[in-house]
C-alpha cells in the first residue's frame, strides 16, 4: 500500500526535495531532514517498525514517532487524492447565446473576437486586452465566447466547450482563457504547455526574468515602473512554459496596478493618470491598465528564464538584493502555478527548476530594484 502511495518523482534542489504525486498532480516542497523521515516511513511496514528504525537515526524521535508516523500516512493519503472535477461533457447540450457582446482583437499576425455573455463577465476580460481592441467586427480567426449557466462559467473555443468553472471560480477560467489565447497567437499546441506562473516577467533580448510574490507585494508595479525605464515586459501576472523548447512566452496583456499603487507608477509613467480606471467587482477595488511599450507583432516572442526573483515592497523597509535558498521561492512559486499533469512535463518541469537561480529581493527604494534587476540581465 504505501509503495502506492509514494511520490513518482523526486528532486534534489539544494537542500531541498521536491515531491511529485502523479495521481494528485501536486508537489510538496519539503527539507533534507523531512525526506529523510519520509523514506524510513516508506521502507517500514509497521508503525512499530518506524518507530524502531527512526530512534536508531535519531534517538530523540522515541517520544514522537507515533504522531509523526499519522502525520506522514496523512500527508501521503492526502498528496494522493484526485480532486473531482465536473467535466465540459456535462455541457455538451449547451447552446452559445444568441446576444452576446463582441469585441473584437488584432495580435499581429491573429485576428480573434471575444463574445462576452454580460457586462460583467466582460470586465473580466477586456481591459486588459482593451490596447489591442479594433474598431471593426472581424470575421476572421478563432472565437471565444464565455458566459454563464446555472452558476457556471462556461468557455467555448469556437463551437466547443473548452473549459467549466463555478462562477465563484472565475479565476481559474481567466487562467485557462489565456493559456488558450497564448496558445493562438503563438501558433502552439495548447496540450504542450508545461506550466503557466503567477509571476511577472521582463526581459532583455537575451533572457527573462520572472517576478514572483504573494498578491500585495508589488510585482505588477514593479513591473510598470521596469518597464518605464527600460525593460521588456514579457507578461504581467500569468507567465506561460512550453514544454518542447523550455522558453518562456510573451502574453500580451496590459499591466494591472491597483488603486494604492497609482501615485508611484503615476510618477514613472507619462499619460498614465489620462488611463481608464474600471472598477473590479470581485476584488472591489479601482484598477488602471497600463499597455506593454512594446508592439506584440515587432517584440521578442520567447526567450529562456533560469532566474527567479521573490519581490516583497515595503515603504518602510531597507532595500535589500541576495541570492537565496530554493525553499522558500518554491513555497511561493509552484502553489501559484499550473503544471501540466503529463508524467513528461512533471520530469521536465523538475529537471528545469534543478537550473534556476533563486533570489530575494525587498525594497523601498525604486532606484534600488531597478539597478539590482539589471545587473541579472546578461548583455
């Protein structure tokens, strides 16, 4: 039973291990001493036996080995758990409506149109995508259209339903939404992304960066005020990997800053006080939309990223830029992130996180952040 429950990969990163459960798709990032713990508890076929095993390693587990013993069959039943998910097939029957609201967008090289199924819904989506609006119906390329039914959210791909979610979820279809939208105007296989970040990405004309933090600590106003003085944005917030070349993708999105951060992204850049402000119902907050400098027909369109940087603003605090350990930038990245379920992408997606060099960067001071970005950039 418990070789039924072990994790089907493991990598060393560090002083690290990362666990992946195939049936889940879930990874636990775990310490040196932790693992250690885990393969006693795997390799023992009684509780008396762990216990035994554990207080030869380590005589002050004696006490301990009973809870720990529940704490890692818990751990393990848990990581191997599939969620249920209710599947597109229970809208098959579902007719698009009639009357929804279009808008229309030029990519380039890709014509797409959106139907949105109410205002609402539409707030969900356009204004990020508002710099990259035409003023005409185009009847060329691939069609979305998302609306709601009984509490779902529903997104169709032309005439088929791609994608489900309650609409409390609304989330995860923005999420699913822009995967399929990267993967149109980037002429890719939608099944060959390996994962998609909650992360910020710039870039030089060499490499990327990813910007990671939890919601609040600045990443996308970051990222406006590197944009204003210099760099590439190659996505704000959503970050796509493609498994063949293990590259990095550019989403063009517009860059959500939040109503705290007008001022100092006001400071930095020009024409952004004359920007639309939408009120964003879930979150209830007042947001503007700041469009990438960069022409998406013109601009770099991949590039490969093996440095990742934890950004923490505080008003307060004293700026400071270090390499870090992996444990903790894992706990914030892979919790955030998409992985595709692929037993070959889990492998690849491992084996590329053994190559990224992790850093931490906390600030108050904008010049500090913007100088200790550049010097990871290579020329």
């Amino acid at each position: 039973m418990k070789a039924n429950f072990a994790p089907k990969y493991i990598q060393s990163i560090g002083n690290s291990f990362i666990l992946w459960f195939q049936s889940s798709n879930t990874y636990a990032v775990i310490s040196a001493e932790a693992y250690r713990i885990l393969k006693i508890y795997l390799q023992s076929k009684s509780v008396k036996e762990f216990g035994e095993s554990l207080c030869i390693q380590d005589h002050n587990q004696k006490d301990r080995y009973q809870e720990l013993y529940i704490e890692l069959t818990t751990f393990l039943k848990t990581s191997n758990t599939e969620d249920e998910l209710l599947t597109e097939e229970h809208f098959d029957d579902i007719k698009i409506p009639d009357k929804l609201i279009s808008r229309s967008y030029d990519f380039g090289n890709k014509k797409i149109k959106l139907l949105f199924g109410s205002p609402k819904i539409e707030q969900l989506f356009h204004p990020q995508l508002a710099h990259c609006s035409e003023t005409s119906e185009t009847s060329e390329g691939i069609i979305f259209s998302i609306f709601e039914v009984d509490g779902y959210l529903l997104l169709y791909k032309d005439q088929t339903c791609i994608y489900s979610c309650p609409v409390k979820d609304y989330y995860l279809l923005q999420g699913r939404f822009a995967l399929e939208l990267t993967s149109v105007i980037h002429n890719k296989d939608s099944d060959k992304w390996l994962a998609t970040f909650h992360a910020s990405t710039v870039c030089n004309s060499n490499e990327a960066v990813m910007l990671i933090g939890d919601s609040g600590n600045g990443k996308s106003t970051l990222s406006a005020i590197l944009m204003a003085n210099g760099f590439d944005l190659l996505s704000d917030d959503f970050t796509p990997f493609y498994f063949e070349d293990l590259s990095v993708y550019r989403y063009p999105a517009a860059i959500s800053i939040k109503e705290g951060a007008f001022l100092p992204v006001e400071n930095n850049i020009k024409g952004f006080k004359s920007l639309p402000t939408y009120y964003n119902g879930p979150k209830r907050i007042n947001i503007k939309y700041v469009p990438p400098s960069k022409d998406f027909k013109s601009s770099i369109k991949k590039l490969p990223c093996n440095k990742i940087v934890s950004v923490k603003y505080s008003k307060d605090c004293h700026s400071t830029f270090k390499k870090v350990s992996e444990e903790n930038i894992l706990r914030i990245l892979i919790p955030d992130s998409w992985i595709s379920p692929k037993q070959e992408h889990a492998k690849q997606f491992l084996n590329w996180l053994s190559t990224i060099e992790f850093y931490e960067l906390n600030y108050s001071d904008n010049d500090f952040a913007i100088q200790s970005l550049r010097s990871l950039m290579s020329d």
